[in-house]
C-alpha cells in the first residue's frame, strides 16, 4: 500500500481544523483581515509554501550581489555604520551654522540642511510673497554669501553635506560648488547629496516653478555636470518619502520613486552620456513608516527591482549602476501632536526597521515634530536613537537580519511584483512625465490617501492617543523651538549688503548669459556657477528664466 507524503499545504488545513478553528471558538480573532499600512492582506501564519516561487539564487543572494536584495554592499554595516544625518534648517545661515556643530559634536556624521519656503520656491527673502516666511522652516539661502556662512568652520572634504532642495536645486548646488571653492576645497572630494528630484514635486510635495519638461532638463544637466565634474557627489536624491507622508501605499511609494528614477535616466541617456557613466551616482530617499515587517520588505523590493531595471532596461553593466543606496528618514506623519514623547517610540521602531532594510544614511525625527521645528533637546535624542541602534542593539552583526522569513520574503515578492505592474502601466500611458501631466499619479496617490483615512476612521488601522486610548488631560510640557522673529530682519540686512557690493553689471552679464543658454541645449550649469559666483541671487536667477521656461498650474484632482 502506497502513501502519500503530506505537502505543506495539507499540514497547514489540518493545523487550521484540529487546533486553529477549536481554539477561535472560544476565543475569536479581533477582525476577519489584518492588513498592513500599505492595504496588503496578511497571512495568519507564513511557510514554505508562501515562497515556493522565490528562488534564492535569483531573488535573494547574498549582500553586494545582484539582484541586491540583502544590500549593496558586502560587509554593510560590519565595515561602517549608516550616516547619521539629522536634518536641520531655520533662521538665518549663522542660526543653522550653529545647530550643525551642536550635531557635530553629539557625534552626527553627516549634515542636511533644510531650506525655507522662499529659497525652496525660487523667490529672495526681499520679495514680497517671502514676507513671514523667512527662515521660518527653513535656513533662508539668498546667494553664495549666506552659502559660506552656513557652512562656515565645517571641513567640506570629510563631511557629507546633503540639501533637501528641488525647483531650484541647480542655483543651490552652484552656490555649494562655489562655497567649496572659495574656501579652497577639491571639488572631487566633495560628497553628498542634492535633492533635486522634481518628478515628485509634481506627485506629492507640490513645490515648482516651472513646467515639468524645462524642470527635467535642468536635473540632467545637473546630473551631467556631475558626472564630469563630481565623482563623489549624488546629482539626484529620487524621493518617495513625501508620496508616502501624503498617504500612498509602500508599492506605490517604490513604484512611482523608481520610475521618476527611469525618467531620470532615460533623459540622461539621451543627452548622450553612457548609463554606467553617471548612474553610480543616483541616489534615492524613503521613508521608513510605521508597520515594520512592510517596511523592511519594501527597502529589500526596492533595491531587487532597480537592479533589474538598471542591468535589463539599460544595459548597465558596472555593479555600481544597479546598486540602490538610499538615505531614509523616519515618518512625520506618524508623530502625533498628542503625547508627543510617544514619538520617540515610534521613530525607534521605524528607525530600526530602515537598519533592518539596509539603509545608508538615516534621519530620524524629533518628538516635538508635529509641533515645531525639532528643538535641540529633541533632535539630541533623535541622534541617541541611532546610536543605540548601532552601539547596543546588535543589530549591525548580522547582515539582512531577518532575510529569509517566510513573511518577509513574500511581501518583498509581492512589493515587486506591484512595482513592475506599474511600470507597465506608465509605459502604456506613454512614460513618467506623461503620467504627469495627465494626472495619473496624482488621481492613485489620492485614492490610496482616500482609503488609508477611510481604513483608520473604520477603526481597522489605530494610532495610539488619537484614535485609541485617548487621554483628554492636558499634554505633558515640552520644551519647542520658538521662531526668532528678528532673524528675517537680518537675513534681509545680509541680503542688502550682498546686493549693494557686488558688480551690478557683471551680474546682469551673468544673468543674460544664463539665459542665452537656456534657449540652447547647452549645460546650464556652468553659466549658473558663474553667476552665483559674481553674486547673482537664486531669485534673480528664476525669474531670469521664467520667460523662457514658463510657469506650471496643476490641473486639481477631485
């Protein structure tokens, strides 16, 4: 007589009857479906079974080796620690000089700097839609002048410098570029990081100047220039942290980020420059949220289909072009102004999933976030918390901790899968900037922010103090930054004097050079260095070219 070996799949129906269903009669499960932030159905319990089409040679490997799936590197975080970057801006260049070296000196290995609304938008701390607004959420940057001050004492060759820019990225890294040399630094030891992603400006953060097409020339001839140029520095940071902060799902965060990343490419390659001859220098930025197990699949897909993309679409054939390094930061929206000492907790768990993940530079958010711009006794235990997690935890022996779970596997199979199949759908849509323009991102952002909100006022997602457990006594005190409301006085005395010493005709020169170029297909950024270099203003620089280039309004999306 024959038997028949039981499968999996037959030990999990009998697991099901004979202990599961006797066992939930007397005490029932919560709901019927788990799910996580993204909206993905969880499985009860994961085995074998889940990953019988998940080949470890193909899927998974080992770190430093394609497809990437365990990290980029070999040894990760045995060799050297992610870069802790704490990001920081405000007040006038001196103000936020001040905070990095408070950084510096609690042992931050990298900087970033965020900019105010003006300077983000293109707009001088003179003009008069910048009233109330400098300095304010950002450091307020006017020329190159204030780009030496917020630098100042800061040794630009052994510290990376990151700078969450967009519309007008290109002026900044100018003014960088120009700030290193005048302070006699080797451009090619420089390293870092600009933002300069506007594809995702057009998704989610909604902060341009001019229309996407001009918008993207500028980003290539950046990345170009630094191709040449810069062998240390990262022309591009391609961002999903702000889809996913404005409520998409950890598919569409990778998806979407990774296709702004193809457009990228795809212009570059067009201009004539060969993939393996810049794409080593592409960065990208997520955020790490809140469900872990998510979290940590989504960083693993993300590296897994950029690395198929880069070696299958391009024809890359360095390692280094199909290599996803990415800078993370843990999720603003997840801070609650309630109990905000809670959110320590949170960003220690979302913390410790972008380590998990394989991040290489990491930002985690003050307690005080939904309140303020972080103060220092905030951003000082935001920094501790990564240096707990590299220092106590142990976590940095162990290369992809927790690859080879049955449930982590799947749902960096699944992650994939989703990103591919949107993919195909913005190729039939006819590419990124069409998507774009043709609101396709935005109508699938809104539905899934729709559906996030809809599932948390159901009662089927909970945010501890908000939602659950609730306490309506007053908040504990705490200590917030408070805006200096004479820093926007001085910034504008800095601005004056700029104004009033350089060479007026040399920066009109300047300024009808940038713009001669711009109707050319020449690189813009040599003329915009020169500018910045006799003291142009990043204001004067936009609005130079806005004739030229246009302006952009959204088409809203009901």
């Amino acid at each position: 007589m024959q038997t028949t070996e039981k499968t999996i799949a037959d030990e999990l129906r009998e697991w099901e009857h004979q202990t599961l269903l006797p066992f939930t009669e007397r005490r029932p499960e919560s709901r019927e479906v788990f799910r996580t932030q993204g909206g993905a159905a969880l499985e009860r319990v994961y085995t074998p079974a889940h990953v019988e089409d998940v080949d470890f040679a193909r899927d998974i490997g080992f770190p430093g080796q394609f497809p990437y799936t365990r990290g980029p590197y070999p040894t990760m975080y045995r060799a050297q620690p992610w870069t802790m970057r704490q990001i920081a801006g405000f007040g006038t260049a001196d103000d936020t000089n001040e905070r990095f070296r408070f950084l510096i000196a609690q042992g931050q290995t990298g900087i970033s700097t965020d900019f105010d609304m003006p300077t983000l938008m293109g707009y001088d701390s003179d003009d008069e839609r910048s009233e109330g607004e400098v300095g304010r959420e950002g450091v307020a940057i006017d020329s190159v002048d204030d780009m030496l001050d917020l630098y100042a004492g800061i040794d630009l060759e052994k510290i990376s410098v990151s700078m969450t820019i967009n519309p007008s990225a290109w002026i900044l890294l100018a003014m960088y570029l120009v700030t290193a040399e005048e302070r006699g630094f080797d451009r090619k030891k420089l390293s870092g990081t600009i933002q300069n992603d506007i594809i995702k400006e057009y998704i989610a953060q909604k902060e341009w100047v001019y229309p996407p097409r001009p918008a993207m020339r500028l980003v290539r001839d950046s990345i170009t220039y630094s191709a040449e140029h810069l062998p240390r520095y990262n022309p591009v940071n391609v961002s999903g942290y702000h889809a996913r902060e404005a409520g998409s799902t950890a598919i569409q965060e990778v998806a979407f980020t990774l296709a702004a990343g193809i457009a990228y490419v795809e212009e570059v390659v067009k201009a004539g420059i060969d993939v393996d001859d810049f794409a080593p220098r592409l960065s990208f930025f997520f955020v790490s949220q809140i469900d872990f197990l998510e979290e940590v699949a989504k960083f693993r897909a993300a590296r897994r289909v950029w690395a198929r993309v880069m070696k299958e679409r391009f024809g890359a054939k360095k390692p280094e072009s199909m290599r996803l390094r990415f800078h993370c930061q843990t999720a603003g929206v997840s801070c609650t102004a309630r109990e905000p000492l809670n959110n320590i907790a949170r960003t220690a768990i979302e913390a410790l999933a972008a380590v998990c993940g394989g991040a290489q530079s990491l930002h985690t958010n003050g307690y005080d976030e939904a309140l303020s711009i972080p103060s220092e006794p905030a951003m000082k235990i935001a920094l501790r918390t990564q240096q707990i997690l590299a220092d106590e935890v142990g976590v940095i022996g162990t290369i992809d901790p927790l690859g080879g779970s049955y449930a982590i596997e799947r749902l960096t199979t699944d992650i994939e899968k989703g990103c591919f199949d949107y993919f195909a759908e913005v190729d039939k849509r006819g590419g990124t900037i069409k998507c774009i323009e043709d609101n396709f991102f935005q109508m699938e952002l809104a539905d899934a922010a729709y559906d996030l909100h809809r599932r948390k006022e159901a009662g089927e997602r909970h945010i501890v103090t908000v939602t659950k457990y609730r306490d309506e006594s007053a908040n504990p005190h705490v200590e917030l930054h408070h805006v200096d409301e004479a820093a926007s006085g001085r910034q504008l005395a800095r601005l004056r004097k700029t104004k009033e010493t350089r060479d007026a005709a040399a920066v009109q020169a300047a300024l009808d050079e940038i713009v001669r170029v711009a109707k050319t297909d020449e690189n813009i950024m040599p003329a915009t260095i020169a500018a910045v270099k006799a003291r142009a203003t990043g204001g004067e620089i936009i609005k130079a070219l806005r004739p030229v280039f246009g302006t952009y309004v959204e088409t809203p999306v009901f």
